[in-house]
C-alpha cells in the first residue's frame, strides 16, 4: 500500500484543504506516513502570505529533492497559495516536482496519480470548492465547513485574490447537509471558513441567496453540533444581525476574530482596507453591547509603508481601548505583485522590530488582563488532548477559543466544566468537574 506525507503552511484554509488532500489519498488506497522519508507521494501545501512562509517551505522542498534523488519515483507535488504564485517559475526552478497545482485544482491531484504520470503537470485554474472532497479530519470531534472561497477584496498588501480567485459561496442547502454529515460522523464542533465569511451569499442566485446570519441560524438548528465558530470575517462587513446571532444562537461561541491590520485611519485607506478607525471602534462597541462577554482577537500589521510613529501610536491606543483577547502581529513584508511592495516610504527593518516589541507587549499585558475574568468561574471546555507542555494534564478550549490545561480525566471529544484557578496571556489553568449528561 503506498503512502503519502502531506506538510502544511499558513492558515485554517490550508489546514482544511490539506484533510482534503488526506482524505481524496485515503480514497485512492494511500495511508499516511508520519515520517517524510517513508512516503511514496510527498505534498507540501503552501501559503504565500508572508515572507517567511516561502523561506520555511522552500528549506522543507530541499528535502523533498534530496529524497527524490534516492528514490527517483517518489511523486512530490507542491499544492496551494504559494504554487498559485509562482505557478509560470515552478517547474523551471524546481525541476524534481512532479506535480503542481493552486487551491481550486486539489481534486486534479487524484486525475494526475490515476494517469501515466508521463511529465510534470500543473493545474490552476479556479474551478472547484476542496469542500466537495472527503475529508481526513485530525480530530474527529472537530470539523471544517468551508462555506466559500476567494476574496473581492483588494488589500494592496495582499495576493490572496491572485491565488484563490474571486469570491464564490456554497449553497447553503449543500452547506446543512454536510454540517448534518460532519455531526453524524461524530463532529461536535464546527468552524465555517471562508477568506471573507461574512460577505457570504452575496454572488448566489436569488432564489437561494441567504445572509451570513442567516446561514449561522441553519446551522445552529444541526442536531448533534454543540459549537460553531468562523473565520475570518471582515470589519467592513461586520453588521449588527451578526453580532445579534453571537447573542441568540446558543451554539455561536463568544469570539469574534475582527483582524484590525492598523490603528491609524490614513495606514487603512493606505492598506486598501476600506474601513476606518473610527467604524472599527464602532463594530467593537456593537460587540462589547450585545455580547459583554466575547473574546475579540484580531490581526496587526507593524511598518507598512508610510507608517509613522503617530500612525503606530493610534494602532497602540486601539490595543489598549479594545483589550483583545489575542492577537497575530506580524512585521510587514513586500509581496510580488502586490501595491504595496511598489510604494514609497518603506519603513526600515529595525523600526519594524522595534515597533513589534512594543505591540507585542501590550497586547500581552492586555490579553493577560482580560484572562482575569475566568479565574474563579467554571468553564465548558471541549477536551482536545494532552497538554503541549505537560503531557500529565490534559489540554482543551473554552467557548472564547481561549486554551485551558486542567486537572482530570477527559477524554478528548468530551465536554467537561473546569474550575479555573489561574490565567496567562495565552492560556488558562484549572481542575474538571464532570458535566451531567455530557460526557463522551
């Protein structure tokens, strides 16, 4: 039987289309192999996001060429956002992949192992939802719904409309039979994805054109799915039918990820973001109204081109009014083909560390402020695993997406209610105490 190793970078998407790649590969007769030197197909699924993203998988693909040359019929196969990129330069710069294709081809891999396999082929063209595939889930209690693909979007830092193509919804119809699928198959938790969610349905046919809102009220009335989550919304779209469903809907968790980027209004209209400040701050209020009690995490860009230190000090003060929960920070990095890595201004790279130092610090300190309001309380936690730093206690998530390692003996897939004794930036700590009626 052969076998296949799949590595992944990037985002949730990602994750998701490579257990789609999984599951396609069990179907063909593959099984997975932990160790990449043990397997007959090798696939890298990229992203191409960030700078260090290309670094990382392109160290990763020397080993793949290496491993080829031992064994010259090993297949590698480079999938994803990065090979979308490159898609003209790939087998030109990598001649030992045998095969590559863009996030709307995954389902061309299967065409490519069933043929004769006779030269190097490459597939990308937008044509198909990774949805549609079978699916080889990392926990079986936790599952991806991918709701849409594509982005209308056109951030001018950003190359995602490039390599995943205009923006195009699911019916919703197909969406409630897969969530009813997923939740017979032992799914307990369902996070719907989409580059934009909540602009979903916008491009479906009227007589099945449902809002986002709606879309979360369907799949809230699946027997079987204790939690639902999303990512990532966008704050130009953020409305208050939505903020109202974190409110109604007893399955919507409380976290709402609301990627900020800057602080500084001039830096968004910079970034092609079509928000400002001020209509930010306003989703924010909406929240803090209707749900007093949602995690907000977000995502912050440091040093885009013309940021001054006045535009970096109205991204701090958003930090420090808003308290996220978390937050993803990254230095900003020139992407090919994009507006922004043509701009004048660039900021020098030692500003941009040290303007990161002091983000990360204070979202940190207000992260670990925030985490303050659990200890005491007793928390539903979905059990994951073991904990990562120890692996005598046991790791899992409340509904505000925030980590837990606790005292116990859960299993993972259960549900479980934790007395929270302690609270970092990142994570809780606590002991079990069964909940009733909910166990495996």
């Amino acid at each position: 039987m052969k076998k296949f190793h799949v590595t992944t970078f990037g985002c949730q998407m990602n994750e998701h289309d490579s257990e789609r790649m999984k599951g396609m590969l069990t179907s063909l007769g593959y099984t997975e192999s932990q160790q990449r030197e043990d397997a007959d197909l090798i696939l890298f699924n990229t992203c191409s996001i960030r700078e260090n993203a290309d670094n990382r998988f392109i160290s990763h693909l020397g080993e793949a060429k290496r491993l080829k040359g031992e064994d010259p019929e090993r297949i590698v196969g480079v999938g994803g956002c990065w090979a979308q990129s490159v898609k003209d330069e790939v087998f030109r710069r990598f001649p030992f992949v045998d095969v590559a294709f863009g996030p709307g081809q995954i389902h061309r891999l299967a065409e490519f192992l069933n043929s004769d396999q006779l030269s190097a082929q490459g597939y990308f063209e937008f044509e198909d939802f990774a949805g549609h595939l079978p699916a080889h889930r990392a926990r079986q209690f936790q599952g991806w719904l991918q709701i849409s693909q594509g982005c209308n979007c056109v951030c001018s830092y950003c190359i995602v409309p490039s390599t995943r193509g205009r923006e195009q919804s699911r019916d919703p119809g197909e969406l409630v039979l897969e969530a009813e699928r997923l939740a017979a198959d032992g799914v307990r938790e369902i996070t719907l994805l989409g580059q934009n969610v909540n602009s979903y349905g916008r491009d479906l046919p009227k007589e099945s054109r449902v809002r986002f809102s709606d879309l979360l009220g369907m799949i809230d009335q699946v027997d079987g799915i204790d939690r639902v989550r999303y990512t990532s919304p966008h704050p130009k779209d953020m409305r208050e039918d939505v903020i109202e469903a974190h409110a109604s809907l007893p399955t919507l968790c409380e976290h709402i990820h609301l990627p900020l980027q800057s602080g500084s209004s001039p830096i968004l209209k910079r970034m092609r973001r079509t928000y400002t400040r001020e209509r930010y701050m306003d989703r924010v209020a909406m929240i803090r109204e209707k749900v007093p009690d949602c995690a907000i995490t977000t995502d912050i860009i440091v040093g885009f081109p013309g940021e001054t230190e006045t535009d970096f000090d109205q991204t701090l003060h958003v930090v420090e009014e808003v308290g996220y929960d978390g937050a993803f920070t990254f230095v900003y990095s020139p992407r090919r083909g994009t507006l922004a890595a043509e701009m004048e201004d660039q900021v020098p790279h030692p500003v941009k560390v040290e303007r990161m130092e002091r983000l990360v610090e204070a979202v940190q300190r207000r992260a670990r402020e925030r985490s303050q309001r659990f200890v005491g309380r007793n928390m539903e936690v979905l059990v994951e695993g073991p904990s990562r730093s120890d692996p005598t206690r046991i790791r899992g998530r409340i509904r505000h997406n925030k980590a837990v390692n606790f005292e116990g003996t859960a299993e993972p897939g259960q549900m479980v209610e934790v007395e929270i004794s302690a609270a970092t930036s990142q994570t809780l700590t606590g002991t079990e105490r069964l909940l009733s009626g909910i166990g495996a």
